[in-house]
C-alpha cells in the first residue's frame, strides 16, 4: 500500500491507457464512502464485477485526505488490471499518478490541462448539450467525453436532463470513445443502447448496491 503521498507505482503508458479507454464500457463514480468505511472493499468488488473505470469523487474531502484515498484507489485498480480516474484536480492527478482526469465545462481548458498533467494523463470532459460535444469531439486534446444526464440525478443537483436524443447525435458523430451518464441503471439501460450508447457512467446503481461486483455483471449483460 501507498504511504498517502506518494504517486501509486506501476503506471500505464497513454498507448495502454488508451487501450483500455478504447475497450472500457462500465465507468464508475463514487465518493469516499466515508459513512460506509468501506473503500477498499468496495472498489475491489466493483473491479472484479468488470467495472472499467472507477473515479473518485467527493468535493467534502481536503487534499490530503483525498490524494490518499486516490492512491487507494489506484492500487486496487493496479491490481485489477484496469483504470482509475480523479475528478477535477489536475494537481491531483499527477501526485497519484492518474490514469484519467475528467473536467467539467468550468474546469480548467484542456491546454491548461495538458501543461499540468503531461501528455500520458487521459483527459475527459462533460458534455450536455450539442456544441459542448461538437467542441469536445473536435478537440485532440480531449480523450472521451460524457453526455448527459439523460434523467436528472441527486448526484447533480440543479442539472437539467438532456434526454435520450442528445445520445442519438454523440452516436452518430463521435470520433472517440463517449459515455452516456445521469440515472442511468439495469431498468433504464435498454433505452440508453436504443438511443446509440454503448458505454456508461453510473453512481447509484452500483455505490447503492447491496452486491456491487453482481449490479455491474447486470449492466455489462445489457451492454
């Protein structure tokens, strides 16, 4: 294990990062389960469920108490043969040795992005609405994107459904990896594959399972 601070070892080259961004069709996001106190437990279940991707994201948290639980994450990732990702925090992303750092619309441009991170770091952006994806499609600084949230979410409050349709037009003009995000679950998902996704981000279905590694065998069944 980590010592809290120091960047988790065995880093992914970007060709292999990409590799696996490229194959990635589950995507994970949850916070530091501080109430359950159980971190570890979790992101190992999820991982072994054949979750793709798992990011870290708690604004409560301070630096410090985050970059440890990031490097956490990364080891149990490390092991799993897969991706973890921060949310945000580029200077993060760099002290943990990140393999992804997504960004919202009022996060740092990706040129800002890339002078921090270097050119390994996989970068995301969020996207809700057509020229947000057309911008992040065209931009060859940015990795994947996200659409969404399809259905309006408690992890984002305030945030207005895009619907399925936005998904339509990601699936017919995305030059790179994408993710539909925002209420998705096992119910809903066959509507999200209909609408053109083929890969998602979820909070809920899986961080509010009873059996998180059986909730993501469900979702990847649908995919």
């Amino acid at each position: 294990m980590t010592d809290g601070f120091g960047a988790t070892p065995g880093g992914l080259t970007r060709t292999e990062r990409l590799e696996r961004l490229t194959a990635a069709r589950l995507y994970v996001c949850t916070n530091a389960r501080t109430e359950q106190a159980d971190l570890e437990d979790f992101l190992g279940a999820a991982y072994a469920g054949g979750v793709d991707i798992i990011q870290l994201r708690d604004k409560s948290m301070e630096a410090a108490a985050e970059i440890e639980r990031v490097n956490l994450l990364g080891r149990v990732a490390r092991e799993a043969g897969a991706l973890f990702s921060v949310n945000d925090r580029a200077d993060i992303a760099v002290l943990t040795g990140a393999d992804v750092l997504h960004l919202g619309q009022g996060d740092l441009s990706t040129m800002q992005t890339r002078t921090l991170v270097g050119p390994e770091v996989l970068i995301g952006r969020s996207t809700h609405s057509l020229n947000q994806i057309n911008a992040a499609n065209q931009d060859p600084g940015i990795d994947y994107f996200c659409v969404g949230p399809v259905w309006e979410t408690p992890t984002k409050p305030g945030r207005a459904a895009v619907g399925l349709d936005l998904l339509g037009y990601a699936s017919a003009v995305a030059k790179k990896p994408w993710f539909a995000i925002g209420g998705i679950d096992a119910q809903r998902l066959p509507e999200v594959r209909e609408a053109g996704a083929e890969r998602i981000v979820v909070v809920r279905a899986i961080t509010e399972a009873a059996d998180p590694a059986a909730a993501a065998r469900e979702l990847l069944a649908g995919l």
